[in-house]
C-alpha cells in the first residue's frame, strides 16, 4: 500500500497490459539455470486507500498450479549441506594449519598441501567441496575444489593474491549429487535425495 510501485499503479499509465514473469533461478547450482513458470500481463486492476488489486492475464494458464515446481533431474538438486539436503558439514570439516601448505608449490588456482594432510583420502574424494582460507593474505575467500589429486587441490577460480605465506584454511569433502556412490555410500543421507537416477536417457526414452 505504499512505495514507487503504488505510486506508479495510481499516478499513470506506465503499467497498463506490462508483462508478468515469475521464474526460478538456481544459483547454487549453475548447470541447472533457470525456467520461467508463469507468463503474463497486467489486467484490469482498482484500487482503493489501503490496496491495490488487479488481474493478470495468463499467457500459460498455469498461474493456478503448483509453485514451485520440482525439477526432474537424474541428479539431486539440493545444494550439499543445505536444509533441503540435511547434511551437516560442520562434522565433516577440516581444519589446515598454516604449516600444512607447501608455501613455494602453491598458486592463485592451486594449493599444495604438504605430503600425509591429505593422503588418506582418494584422489577425488575433494571434488566440489569448499575451500575456507581463514588465515593469510587471502582470509576471508571461499573457492570450490574443482579437482583434487593427490595433495593438490585445483580451485574453481584463483585467489586474488598470490601469496601463500601464513596460509591457513578449512576444508569439507563435496557431493557429486548421485544417489548411491554418494548420497548413500558416503553420507548415508539417501532419504532426502531429490533426484530422479532412474529416468531413461534419450536414447532408450523412445
């Protein structure tokens, strides 16, 4: 009942048949991007002291079902260690003090951690996890580990100063959102998977 938007309803004709759009972006998860789930414009509307009213005119007819709508992914669709996903991964998180870098083989896009911080782990077994620098020049960045092998872990994009000394950081394993290799054998959390693993691929669809 108040604000530029109100103002503009009463004051002119800026709004008169003006498109509606209602969608959904996933920013946590790129790859899946974005779909629009209503389309529209503006109908009749009236108003009185306290409110504004009006219609719009859907272009869809689907302004009356379910919002939102799920995704049907082969893969779950929570991003790791969100609500949705019910994991936490502060029981999984590891802490690296600034002795276990090795200061002269690091990068911006590259950080190396000395031999045995990491070698209980598989090569791997850090992809799309989250890296935490929470000592040194560059405290504060959070980057996601693109690729781990060995005790080298490939960051998504570089830090932005390119100084390792007095480096300490924090570290959880990811999730490559796959019911059995991870929801299942490596969290045991399969019951808030939000995937569809068993829809056909487009090959055998038909």
């Amino acid at each position: 009942n108040s604000g530029d938007v109100f103002r503009a309803l009463l004051q002119s004709d800026d709004l008169a048949m003006a498109a509606i759009k209602v969608g959904r972006v996933f920013p946590d998860t790129p790859g899946l991007g974005r779909y629009e789930l209503y389309h529209g414009k503006l109908g009749d509307y009236s108003y009185n002291r306290n409110i504004v009213s009006g219609q719009a005119r859907n272009k869809w007819n689907s302004l009356s079902g379910k919002w939102p709508y799920y995704t049907y992914n082969d893969r779950c669709v929570w991003r790791f260690g969100s609500d949705g996903c019910g994991k936490n991964v502060t029981s999984i998180t590891l802490t690296f003090p600034v002795t276990s870098i090795e200061v002269g083989s690091c990068t911006t896009l590259v950080l190396a951690v000395k031999a045995g911080a990491i070698s209980g782990y598989a090569n791997g077994r850090f992809d799309f996890g989250r890296v935490t620098i929470t000592d040194g020049p560059n405290s504060g960045h959070i980057r996601t580990v693109r690729a781990h092998s060995g005790n080298f872990l490939a960051l998504s994009h570089p830090l932005p100063i390119n100084s390792f000394s007095n480096i300490a950081f924090q570290m959880y394993p990811g999730c490559r959102k796959r019911l059995v290799d991870d929801c299942t054998s490596l969290y045991d959390n399969n019951e808030n998977f939000l995937g569809f693993p068993w829809i056909p691929v487009q090959e055998n669809a038909f």
